[in-house]
C-alpha cells in the first residue's frame, strides 16, 4: 500500500509538491501511529471542552506573559523538539531556534536534530533553551551529550520516555521513508567527540561515511531498548551535577501512576504527552490524560503538556485543565516546511495574536485567569472527522 492509496489514514496530507525529497518530509511530518486514533482522540478531546467568555472586563493591560524555571517569556507557548529538521527546510534548527528567541519563547533541541547543540546555541544566542535526551546505552555518550547541552547554554533536560523506537507508522513503513537511514539526524552525534570515537572503533569514518555513521547513531539512540525508572536518579544526578541543579523533566507521560512515581522520585517537570499520537494507536487522549494529572499532581510537580494543539484556544483550554505550559509541534514544522524560517515565524508570531486577542475578546488578563472555571465541559461524543488537522 503507497501512501496515496492508505485511505483509512485519518490525518492531514499537506498539499503535495513536486519533489520526491519535501513529500517524504511531508509524510513523515503527518505520519501518526497506527490508524491514527490517538490523534483523532487528542483532537476529539479539545471539542469535548468549550471555553466560556466574560464582558465587560477591562483587558486592556492584559498579558500573555508567564515564566518557567525562572525564565521570564512571552507565553506559556514552547517550541517541542522535533528531530531532523533539514528535511523539512535547508535552514533546519538554527532558523527554528533564531525565531524561538527573537519571540521570548523556550526552544527544544532533539537529540535528532539535524544541526550540532553549538550551532544551535548560537543561533539561539540569548534565548531560553532546554535539551531534550533520547538516551543512549553508552554512558560515557549521555555524559558527553550533557556536557555540551549545558555548556552551550541549555538550561533544562527533558528526558523523552515514549521513544525507545518510532511507532508503526504505516506510511512511513509502507514507502521507507527513514531519512535517519540516509545521513540526516545524526548531528548531534557526528559533532560528538564519545561518539566520533565510537565510529571510528566500528571502522566508520564519520566524516567519510556518514550514512553508516548516522545509521550508528539513531541505533545508538533508539531502537528497540527501553530504560526504565532505575536508570533514572542517575540521569538526575548526573545532570544535577553537570548543571549545578537546573531542571529535570520527564516528557510523554500518560498516567497518573507515572507521574505520582516522578513526583516521589523528585523530577521537577513532566510534559503530559503522546508524541502527537505518533507512538502508542489507539491511546487516551492527552488533553484527558492531562486532567486526571493535573488534578493528582498539579501542586506538587510544574506540569507542561503537549500534542494537538492547533490553536489559541487550545492553549487556553490546556491551561484550564491544569498545564502551566505548552508546547507546540507540528504547527511550526509545516511553516518550516512551506516557507523556513518566514514560515516558522509567521505561524508562531500568529498563535501569538490569536492568543492575545482571544484573550482581550474573552475577557481574560493574564495566565492566571485559566482555569477550571471558564471551561464547559461535556463528555458527549463529538465527532471530529479526519479532515481536521
Ligand atoms: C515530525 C515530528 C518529529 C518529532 N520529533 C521528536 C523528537 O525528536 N523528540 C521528541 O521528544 N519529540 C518529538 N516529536 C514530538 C513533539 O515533541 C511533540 O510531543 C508533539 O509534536 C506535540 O504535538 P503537536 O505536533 O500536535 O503539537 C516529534 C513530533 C513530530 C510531529
């Protein structure tokens, strides 16, 4: 089956273009796990709340503004880290991450990426920056990771747990489509002095070599070993240590057991997550997983949450439900992928507006105006069909 003729796929196909190249990037872009029912669901689950306005208040001194780890930004709005964003765009994460800090908001770097933690760091110059981990079976590679994160200025990891290999995704299976197979993802590890080591013990010369180097990389990374939670007061610790205490988090967490256990274990984040429904088919909702988490944890962990926000509104809704930060994935990639770095700004100087007029239109003032209580909530089930995004 070609991706063309998957017709029981329920998500967005981005308008195709000529190059074979942009429509593989495409279609990793849009792949979800699966028949794609968890995204259906997060998507299912923001119709489910409706937010209520208020008249007649004064908002004309309202602000988006909000901090996290002590960072003072513009929103409670992140840039979730994505792998390999050359593909979408030559300019790839040094444009993704200079608009990140030309608009105040915290930027993510995946260990996927497809440009090195330094270059990033100086494209990002000033600007609020964390390091999110997929971790390696080396500890010397997650060490060496680490130390370069925080030396180049990343100020907060964020482990990535739903990840140990990328779900069955259909078109993605069905066409190949793995640019990591084809020399892209793998900057972080070819910039890397552990992992240069590591290749050249293999007799890869990852500089001559780079698809066999890359391929020695995201297996490095991925594929197919999961940690589990013993492994992780020594992530903390080591990190703790590098950095001299800045923030841990747990990103991809769905249950309220997870994160009771990452309460007790002392982590002081967790992104309520589901990898945009790209990982687990078939799963709650994370907007739903964020309600039940945020009621059991709210108070004792700084709680953030993404997957399927598409807009203001869903942002608002999210805060509403308990996150205290959001983070915004695939509406950023597909500015990338039709206009770089223009297209990255626009969309995200665009949330911005829509959240502050929103805001002034519904009569709130600030973050702190989220709540519970301007939220209308109904378990009915909306029919959301697949043309949504
Ligand atoms: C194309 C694509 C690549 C992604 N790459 C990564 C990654 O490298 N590391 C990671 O932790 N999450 C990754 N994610 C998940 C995002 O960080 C985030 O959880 C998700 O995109 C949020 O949902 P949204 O796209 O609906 O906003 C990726 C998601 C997409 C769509």
């Amino acid at each position: 089956m070609t991706p063309e003729t998957n017709r029981n796929s329920n998500f967005y196909r981005p308008p195709k273009t000529g190059r074979k190249s942009q429509r593989e990037a495409e279609y990793y872009a849009s792949s979800n796990a699966g028949m794609s029912n968890t995204h259906l669901a997060n998507r299912q689950a923001f119709y489910r709340h409706r937010l209520i306005p208020n008249q007649l208040i004064d908002t004309n001194n309202r602000s988006t503004k909000t901090t996290i780890f002590n960072h003072s930004v513009s929103a409670p709005i992140g840039f979730a880290p994505i792998g390999i964003n050359k593909i979408y765009n030559p300019a790839g994460e040094a444009a993704v991450s200079k608009v990140a800090s030309e608009l105040n908001l915290p930027y993510c770097l995946s260990t996927a990426g497809s440009t090195s933690i330094e270059k990033v760091a100086s494209a990002n110059g000033a600007g609020t920056r964390f390091f999110q981990l997929y971790m390696p079976h080396d500890d010397e590679l997650t060490v060496s990771l680490l130390t370069r994160a925080w030396e180049n200025g990343f100020d907060a990891l964020i482990l990535t747990t739903d990840t140990w290999q990328l779900g069955w995704r259909h078109d993605d299976v069905a066409s190949s489509n793995y640019a990591f197979y084809r020399g892209f993802g793998a900057d972080l590890g070819l910039s890397d002095p552990v992992f240069r080591r590591r290749c050249v013990a293999d007799g890869i010369d990852p500089d001559v070599d780079v698809v066999a180097a890359s391929t020695k990389w995201i297996d490095s990374v991925w594929h197919g070993r999961a940690w589990s939670w013993e492994k992780i007061p020594w992530l903390m610790e080591t990190w703790r240590g590098i950095s001299g205490g800045r923030p841990f988090v747990i990103k991809g967490i769905q249950s309220v057991g997870d994160a009771r256990r990452c309460v007790e274990l002392g982590v002081e984040g967790i992104v309520v997550s589901n990898h945009a429904g790209r990982q687990v088919d078939g799963a709650v909702a994370s907007l739903d997983a964020l309600e039940r988490i945020a009621e059991a944890v709210g108070e004792r962990i700084y709680v953030m949450f993404d997957s399927g926000v598409r807009g203001a509104s869903d942002v608002v809704k999210a805060l509403a439900l308990g996150a205290r930060f959001v983070f915004i994935g695939r509406l950023w990639i597909w500015g990338l992928s039709i206009q770089g770095e223009d297209g990255v700004r626009h969309v995200m100087k665009s949330l911005l507006a829509d959240l502050d007029i929103l805001m002034g239109v519904a009569g709130f003032n600030g973050v702190e105006d989220f709540n519970r209580d301007i939220l209308e909530s109904d378990s009915k089930n909306y029919t959301l069909m697949q043309k949504n995004l």
